[in-house]
C-alpha cells in the first residue's frame, strides 16, 4: 500500500503559543531532545513505514525548516519516484493563505490529483511521537473503509483540546467533534475519551471530492475535525485506529505530546530524563534520523580553577564542552561551552550558547547563539526575568535567539 499513497505533512502552522521560540522559525522545525526538530518524529515515522512520497506543506517563516529538508531529509531518489519536497503555500486557489487544515490540502489538489495514489495520508508536523503508518494503512484496507482516524484514549479533563471520537464496539465511527466543552465518554470508562491525534488516513477519490463540496460551502471553516469529518459520517465508512497496539514494529509505549506551548515543550523535553523514559528513543530499529553538524565529540574536562565538572541525569550533543561546571536534569544541545563553575539545572539550551563563568541557569529554555554573561542569573528571581524575558505558566524562562546582555 505504500506505494500507492500519497503523503501530506502540515507544517505551515504559526506556533504563537511557542513564542519566543517561534519568533524566526515554524513550529514543526523547533529543535527538540538534544538533536532533532519536531517534524523529523513525523518523518522518522514516514521513513520506518515505507513511505516514499511526502509532501511538506509549509507556510510560515519556513527557511528554517527548508533548510533542514534539505541538510536533513534529501535521502530519496527522484528517479524512483521518491521525495520529501517541502511545498510553499501558492495561493493556487483564491488569493489566500491557508485558511484550514483542508483548506491547505485543497490549495494542493493539483499534487493529489496528479499523482496515481489510492491513498492519502494526512498528519501534522508538530507532534512528538512514534507509529507504524504501514499498520494503519493495512487496517484501512483491510476493513473496507473510506476514512480512518487515528485515535487514543484521554482523560475527559484533557479531552476538551481534542476532536472527540464516538465509535461503536467495531470502532465504527458514529459521531465525531472537535474540542468539545462535553466530551463523550467511552462507554466502558466514564473518566477517558476517545481523542483523535490528527493522522487522517483517506481513500483519494473521496478525498478530492470532499474537498471540492468544502470549498463551496461558504459556512466552512476548511478544517477537517471541524468541517470535512463531521460531514462525511453521514455517507461513509469511517473507522477508528487506536494507537499504540500490543505488538508490532515499534514499542507501544502510546507516547503522544502536542508541543503546542512552553510548558507542554517544556516537558516533553524533560520526560525523556526520566530513568524510565515514556517515549524510548532508543529503540533500535526505529531511529529518529535528523540532521547533524560536523562537530567534536562532547568532552567534560576541569575548569580553569581545578573545579571538576559535574554532569548528572543530562543529554549532551556533539561538540559540547563542559569546563568546570555543574549541568544537572538538562539537555544540551551541540556546540555548547559550559564555564568554570557556572551551574545548569533544569534547563535546555539550544546551538551555540555559551554559559560565562559562574553563571546560574535554573528552569531556562536558552535559544541559539546567546553569551550567557559571567556570573549572570536566570530562572531564580523571576519578577526580575519577567522584564526581561517570556516567563511561562509554570515559571519557565525562556531566553530568545540571539539575546544580548
């Protein structure tokens, strides 16, 4: 079935939520866990499953992720038809950017409809996660549908930020809403619902047409959970998948995070420092493949003082070098250089930062390129980073790109 599916990666999102981290890059090409950006789980995902054609749909301050498609992913042969080609926003139908999730599927059509793909695999590029996309495909298949959607079960607290799932005991699909205020419970379980993760697998035909009959409708908001789903359960099949099975290729850890804000970044960074981490990136038939830099090993040696480093529970990236600090439950991105004495806790920080002697850094999210000053400190008296810099919900202090002291 891979070669008979066409796939679209929706990458054109703002991540305002994100800021500042979104301030000169699009969310799905945010950096993530030491080493990668938030769209390679979804294409590390593509890649596993066989997929070969893939479109990127992007939009906003896209040269970040451009460039990363290109460093990164240019791995296929076009000459066998394979491709990860990332495909600006064009206005090709109506002068308008993308107004919706269908909306920016719609403006493609000419791709879909140029291709001899049977099947359309949706997803989005800005959720950490890792699944079998062959499996979905076959269950589609194999169960006659006309649409699937993949799903996993949420408590009904959280389930107001999904699209809510209702599906029979053959995971028939009878009623579908997007962020409910009421969620509907399984019927086994009052306290979880059924969530949509927003991986949409479609017969083509059917596709395009519910797309033409969408862009006609002046009412529509062009959004699939909104508009396109809710519709089509009238007349099709549509059937839902649950994620992360007992068996199969990758480990069923039924790990899934929307990064969409600091905190939620934040911590999905920070799960993977637990002792027994919820999404195993170790797996080793399933890596997450990225682009990365021609840099040194990573090398922790005394400081100028004598001070012996300290390194506890972190992640390090190529080229880092740690002097005679203390780094404790962080993850460092490469290129980084640690002075005599100075102290990360919590934190993360991205390319290129330099931490002076002395410095503290507590609870920070340290974006690319920033001298931290000597003897300068961050995330220990926050009204004073409140003028400074984003403070989050829950106190995490976000350095931006570049910042000058």
């Amino acid at each position: 079935m891979q070669s008979k599916t066409l796939t679209f990666i929706l990458a054109g999102g703002v991540g305002s939520r994100l800021f500042p981290l979104t301030s000169k890059r699009s969310k799905p090409s945010v950096p993530f866990g030491g080493k990668y950006r938030i769209i390679d789980f979804a294409l590390a995902n593509c890649l596993h499953s066989g997929l070969r054609r893939i479109l990127v749909l992007t939009q906003y301050k896209s040269h970040s992720l451009n460039k990363h498609l290109r460093d990164g992913w240019s791995i296929y042969n076009p000459e066998l038809g394979e491709y990860v080609t990332a495909v600006p926003a064009q206005m090709n139908r109506g002068d308008h950017w993308y107004q919706g999730t269908a909306d920016a599927i719609c403006q493609n059509l000419n791709l879909l409809e140029r291709s001899d793909a049977q099947y359309t695999l949706i997803l989005s590029g800005d959720h950490i996660y890792r699944m079998d996309y062959e499996a979905l495909l076959k269950s589609h298949k194999e169960r006659g549908a006309d649409v699937t959607l993949a799903c996993m079960e949420v408590s009904i607290e959280k389930a107001t930020a999904f699209g809510v799932i209702v599906a029979n005991k053959d995971l028939q699909v009878v009623e579908f809403e997007e962020k409910p205020k009421t969620p509907a419970p399984l019927h086994n379980d009052p306290q979880k619902c059924l969530a949509s993760m927003g991986v949409y697998v479609f017969s083509t035909e059917l596709l395009k047409n519910a797309l033409t009959a969408d862009q006609q409708d002046k009412d529509s908001k062009h959004d699939f959970g909104r508009d396109i789903i809710p519709k089509l359960l009238k007349e099709y099949s549509v059937q839902a998948y649950k994620f992360g099975k007992k068996k199969g290729r990758v480990t069923p850890d039924r790990y899934w995070r929307d990064v969409g804000t600091i905190d939620a970044y934040y911590q999905a960074n920070m799960d993977l420092l637990k002792p027994i981490p919820p999404m195993n990136l170790y797996q080793q038939d399933w890596p997450i493949r990225t682009y990365q830099p021609q840099s040194p090993p990573a090398r922790t040696i005394p400081g100028s003082s004598g001070t012996k480093d300290v390194f506890v529970n972190s992640m390090l990236a190529n080229g880092v070098v740690i002097s005679g600090g203390t780094v404790l439950h962080s993850i460092l991105f490469h290129d980084i250089y640690i002075d005599d004495k100075a102290s990360i806790a919590k934190s993360i920080l991205f390319d290129g930062v330099h931490v002076g002697a002395g410095a503290k850094l507590r609870n920070c999210i340290v974006d690319k390129n920033v001298q931290i000053p000597a003897m300068e400190q961050i995330g220990y008296n926050l009204e004073q980073d409140q003028q400074r810099f984003t403070v989050s919900e829950n106190g995490i202090v976000v350095v931006p790109e570049g910042y000058t002291f």
